[in-house]
C-alpha cells in the first residue's frame, strides 16, 4: 500500500510520520527493533544481507562475545518495520520499500547519531572473543563460523566512525588497532582494497595506524602518533606509510596531523616507487595536493616504477586542479615522457581530458607533437581513442603533423578508421593534409 501511496502526490513526511508512531507503539521489544532495523537499512554504507543484519542487531555493547541466542528470526525483523522494509529474493539483501523511505528515514533528527551506534556496534563486534582470537589468514574458513556480520564491520567500521565517534568507540577502536597486524579484519579489509584475495604469512600486514588513516577517523590518527614508539614512518606489507594510505584516501585531518611529526618522511615511496604525492594527484585529491606541495621536502616530479610523474598521473585521470597546482612548479617538467616515452600530453590525449590538454598547450615547453617509444603522438592517441574535440584542439596547432605515422607505419587516419570513429576520420580528411590510401608497414591501408 505505501509503494502505492507513494506515487498519488499525498505529502509522504506524513505519512511516515504516522508509520513511525505506530512502529514506536510496538509491544514486547518490537518497537525497539523496528527502530534499529530502519537506522541500519538506512544509514548502512552498504545493501546488507538479511543474515547481516539480523547479526548486527544482536550485539550488546558490554559483551565481551556473541550470543546467538540474541539473533532475531528474520520474520520477527521485517514484521517489526510494518512494510518499509523488504528483502530481495535474488540477492537477499534488505532493502526500504520505497527511494522516499530513505529520504525521510535520512533528514535530520530522525535517527540522531546513527553513525555514532553503527560505528560502535562493528567495533563491538570486531572485539569479541571468538572474533579477535582468529588467525588473520583463515578466511576462506570464515563461511562455517557463524560471522555474517564479520566482513560489513571490518570494512565500514571506519567509514561510520569517521562520521561520529564515540569515547567509548574510540576506546574500542584503539583495543581493535592495538593488534590490528594480526586481526582477521586486516585481511578482509586489504582483500577488499586491493581486489583479490591473499593469504598472509607475515604479521602486522596492516598496522592500526595504516588503518586509522586509511579510514580518515582523526581522533584515533591523533591518539596512535603519540603513543610511545610509534613510527610514523613504519610501512606495511605494500610498503604503504600512513601518509600514504592517508593521501590516497583523500583524507585530510590525518594528513595534517601525520605532517606535524618532525619526523615523518612526506616523500617516502611504496612498492611501486609512489608517494603520498603521487597517489594524490592519481586520485585527484587538490587539497591533499596543495598540503603537500607546501613541504620543501617533497619531489613534485619524481617517478614511479614505470617513470609516471605526479602530473602523467593527474593527466591521465583528467584531474585539472591537481594538473594546474602541478604545472604551476618550476621544479615539475611537463614534457617528461615516462618508461613508455608518453608524456602528460599524451596520457591527457589518450584520455580524453580536454581541460588537462588546454593547460598542457599553453605551455611554450610542451612538444604537442612529441612521439612514444613506438611513435604515437599525442594525436595518435587521440584518433586511437576516438576524443574529437581533443582532436580539434591539437589539429588547430600549427606544430602537429596530423599524417605522422607509428613505428608500424599506421597514421592517425589508419587507427581512426579501424576502430569507427567515423568523427575523427571527418576531421582528419577535412582539416589535415591526411592521405587516406597511405599503407602501414604491412601494406594495410585504412
């Protein structure tokens, strides 16, 4: 009936006002748990499963374990909510009846510091005995112990704390990092971060610091790097520093607090030669950017593995304002190729980024028409990829050989006409001098 209301204009703040009144108005211990099932399917950092939630909602704050017996029948949790929560028979996922539920469920006021519980309930969690005790490389192990709600809190636990954090989650969250190296939840949540599962056989794979500033939570970043024999500079099993991790994720408050350390290495690299610059820029985080860029101890141009500078990164990924905080260094070289021989002008090409390449030509040391190790010119990789309006800005250049062939003798026309990017092939006949029956190295034509 409310999917059906929902649609028939009638004001629907109304209507779950008295929806909520009538939930509150429960008996025996089902007003309370239509409560807490709505906060969590509405202020989740993700759909969770059925199984998830009815885990989630048996965790007592001051227990030191789980106790099954607290886990609610799935009928009594969706019949708690009177209709606003259903659950997906394909997925078996919870989900509000109705995109106006999580509107109204996520106005103010209506669920006052959720994150604040939600963040301290996958901490609870996280502390229990039969939780903390695991070997962190058993995963794979994980479906028979009965801890459904074990991977949505070791992945989101931050995530909710960073919002609103507790004293007393606070306090948990530092008896979790304390041995964070060696907890089951380290590997879950490095699995999901890098994609792919692994088994680890070394410990302090994910140190609590790496972790608090991976999640941004500021109060607990600041705690850890005052603690006695904290090394800030301490790097994980990808070679990852807190600063690190911290300029990747875009986080701030724990970028600045981690730089206050007088002894903290701002341009120490990780397994791929990355710094917390380069992973910046690739990420496109200005302001974390700008903060580092205000240290005279940091190498704006230095490469990577693959000789990628900061700027081939913001290029590639079309980040102007990183691209201009970049540019605007004397100390950054905009026409330096990488292992490839590609430049930022070619990664801005091949991208598409029309923004990145109106920076780029501005400059009188950019070559527009400087080719790659096989050849490629910006432009090549531009008609490769089909960008027009790219196209038009390098084909307004006098400087661009718009016929200049790879290393295998196939031109930009070539490329266009093989991959049907019929724009491109209009442009490169209109506008270049462009020879449509000029044959590559094998004798192909386009």
């Amino acid at each position: 009936m409310l999917r059906k209301v929902a649609t028939t204009g009638v004001d629907m703040n109304s209507v779950y006002d008295q929806t909520l009144e009538r939930i509150k108005d429960q008996k025996g211990g089902r007003s309370k748990l239509g409560m807490e099932v709505l906060m969590w399917v509405s202020h989740a950092e993700r759909p969770l499963q059925i199984d998830e939630l009815c885990h989630a909602l048996a965790v007592e704050m001051k227990a030191t374990d789980l106790d099954l017996e607290n886990v609610p029948p799935q009928d009594a949790v969706l019949g708690s909510c009177l209709g606003l929560v259903v659950v997906d028979k394909e997925t078996s996922k919870v989900r509000l009846i109705h995109y106006t539920v999580q509107e109204y469920l996520s106005q103010p006021g209506v669920f006052p510091g959720a994150h604040r519980v939600l963040g301290q309930t996958c901490l609870t969690y996280l502390n229990y005995d039969r939780v903390k005790w695991l070997p962190a490389n058993n995963v794979l192990e994980l479906g028979d112990m009965s801890l459904n709600f074990l991977e949505y809190s070791s992945l989101h636990w931050g995530g909710h704390a960073k919002i609103e954090l507790s004293d007393h989650a606070k306090s948990l969250a530092l008896q979790l990092l304390n041995r964070h190296g060696d907890h089951i939840s380290a590997t879950l949540l490095l699995n999901e971060i890098r994609g792919y599962q692994f088994h680890p056989s070394t410990h302090h794979l994910f140190p609590g610091l790496h972790c608090a500033s991976y999640f941004g939570v500021d109060e607990v970043v600041a705690f850890l790097i005052e603690m006695q024999g904290c090394d800030i500079n301490q790097q994980d099993y990808l070679r990852f520093t807190p600063l690190i991790w911290a300029a990747r994720q875009g986080n701030q408050g724990a970028t600045v607090l981690l730089l206050t350390r007088d002894d903290i290495n701002p341009d120490m690299s990780d397994n791929d030669s990355r710094t917390p610059l380069q992973w910046a820029s690739l990420n496109g985080h200005e302001g974390m950017v700008r903060l580092l860029l205000a240290r005279d101890d940091i190498n704006p141009d230095k490469p990577d593995n693959d000789g990628r500078t900061p700027l081939q990164c913001a290029s590639r990924d079309g980040h102007e304002g990183v691209a201009r905080l970049l540019l605007a260094r004397e100390d950054v070289n905009p026409n330096k190729p990488d292992n490839d021989g590609r430049t930022p002008l070619c990664w801005a090409s091949f991208s598409g980024n029309e923004e990145v390449m109106k920076l780029l030509l501005a400059r009188d040391d950019v070559n527009p028409d400087k080719p790659d190790n096989d050849g490629q010119t910006p432009l090549w990789w531009a008609s490769f990829s089909g960008h027009e309006e790219v196209m038009r800005l390098l084909l307004a250049r006098d400087d661009v050989n718009p016929d200049k062939s790879d290393n295998d003798g196939q031109t930009p026309l070539w490329w266009a006409s093989r991959n049907g990017h019929e724009g491109v092939v209009r442009l490169l006949l209109v506008w270049g001098d462009d020879n449509p029956d000029k044959p590559d190295n094998d004798g192909i034509t386009s």
